[in-house]
C-alpha cells in the first residue's frame, strides 16, 4: 500500500468550494479519503460535492455550509462530520479573508479584527473542536494553509500577513500540544497561485510575466500544485513531520523576490 494512500479516512477542507481548497478536497478524495467540503455558500460546496461523488463513487464528498466567523456553524460542521462519517482524520484550515488592502495606519479595527478572527482565530476554534476526536484514535493530521505572506513584510496586505505569520506559530505550538497523541500539525506556505485571491496577478496586463520573471520556476503555480503538499501533510509519507511548513513558492523566496 502507498504511504499517500487514504482509504477510509475523513477530511474537512475549509474553502474549498474554489480554488485551493477544491484542488486540496478533489486531491485527497482521489487518495481515497472521504471529504467534507465547506464554504460560506452551501450551493457552492453542493456543486463540488457532486462532482467529486460523480468522480470517485456516491457519498465519497458531502457539503457542509459554514462560515469560519461563525463558531456554532464551526461547531455544526463538526458535529455532522462525525454524525456522518464516525471520524476525523485530517483537517485542512484554507479559508480565509482580507477586506483590507493599504498601510496599517489606514485599517479600522473591526477591519483588522476580522481579519485576525477568520485567519486565526477561527483555525483554532476548528482544531480544537476537531482534536478530542483524533486524540481519540492516537492519530490525526491538521494542515493550516498559511502565506509566504507570513514570511515577509508589506505595505499593501500587512494585516493579512501578520495573521499568516500567526497562522505559522499556531503550526508550531500545536505541534507541541498535540505530539503526544500522534496527532501531526504543519503548514502550507503558498507564493502566487492562479486563484481568485491573486486576481489581479494574472488578469492584469503584463502582471503575471512579470511575476513569473522573478520565479526560479518561471510561472506562477496552480491549485493543484499545492494539494499536492497537503496529500504528503494528510497522509503516512510524513508521518514523522510536524511543527514545520512548507514553502510552496515557485522558488520566488530564495530569489528574493527579484
């Protein structure tokens, strides 16, 4: 058997609905493993829940609308994973927000806030809800989906990274907390993926050329390039990791951004 095989086990992948979080959802349920789609729209989460079961076989995805603001719908999500599946094996933490772009000194504090509940907040809110489960069964892997955002400073999305720096120190903590219960915590650090996020990266004119110039790799990345991280997070190929992030960037941060 593959060490990324998942048959049997269960995923909740937050946001994912779009993006990298439905390339990481689709990823795992081709290894095997039940998934749990969610985003704030339940339509939304409906449409790739039908997909994937018309891929993989009936009842392999179910849709659970939540928004990641909203504890009790956190705390729903959860509880109708295990009504539904028995268990939790993997967490997969990918929603997240940013309503703000500028300086510091122009953001308003319900602004900052809410980006520091969404983005933080709300990740351990959902892995404590998720660990009494998982430490019941002495195995569990979390992945928070962080930023190299997190690694570097802005002027433009400074609050939105200072909360996936934090996103970096709750992989480390939790690792910690958790290590004894086999229950492994890591990070995913994505540079410039095709999403909706980076829009205007690879919509505007000249933009991603640019971008793509400054890469070792040449181009931006695509979702799927970064489930193929969260597969190795979720599964038995890193069973000895924890506490640790992967730069997943393209090679734009050892070529320091130039």
């Amino acid at each position: 058997m593959s060490q990324f095989d998942l048959t049997g086990k269960v995923a909740i992948v937050t946001g994912s609905s779009r993006g990298i979080g439905r390339a990481i959802a689709e990823e795992l349920a081709a290894l095997g493993a039940n998934v749990v789609i969610s985003s704030r729209k339940q339509d939304a989460c409906d449409v790739v829940a039908q997909s994937i079961n018309a891929a993989h076989g009936e009842r392999t995805a179910i849709a659970i609308a939540a928004s990641i603001s909203d504890k009790s719908a956190l705390r729903n999500l959860v509880d109708r994973t295990l009504a539904e599946f028995g268990r939790i094996d993997v967490l997969v933490c990918n929603a997240a927000s940013n309503p703000y772009f500028g300086p510091m000194s122009g953001i308003s504090d319900e602004q900052f806030i809410k980006v520091l509940t969404n983005n933080v907040v709300a990740n351990n809110w959902l892995i404590q809800m998720c660990a009494p489960d998982m430490k019941r069964q002495s195995d569990g892997s979390i992945i928070l989906i962080s930023s190299i955002g997190g690694l570097v400073g802005s002027d433009t999305i400074g609050a939105y990274n200072i909360s996936k720096a934090a996103d970096l120190q709750l992989v480390r903590n939790l690792a910690v907390e958790f290590g004894e219960h086999n229950i492994r915590v890591n990070g995913i650090a994505p540079g410039i993926i095709r999403t909706d996020f980076a829009r205007a990266v690879w919509e505007t004119p000249g933009a991603e050329a640019a971008f793509a110039k400054a890469m070792p790799l040449g181009r931006i990345g695509e979702p799927a390039e970064i489930a193929g991280a969260a597969a190795f997070l979720a599964s038995k190929a890193s069973a000895y990791m924890t506490g640790q992030t992967i730069v997943v960037d393209g090679g734009i941060m050892i070529a320091g951004g130039k």
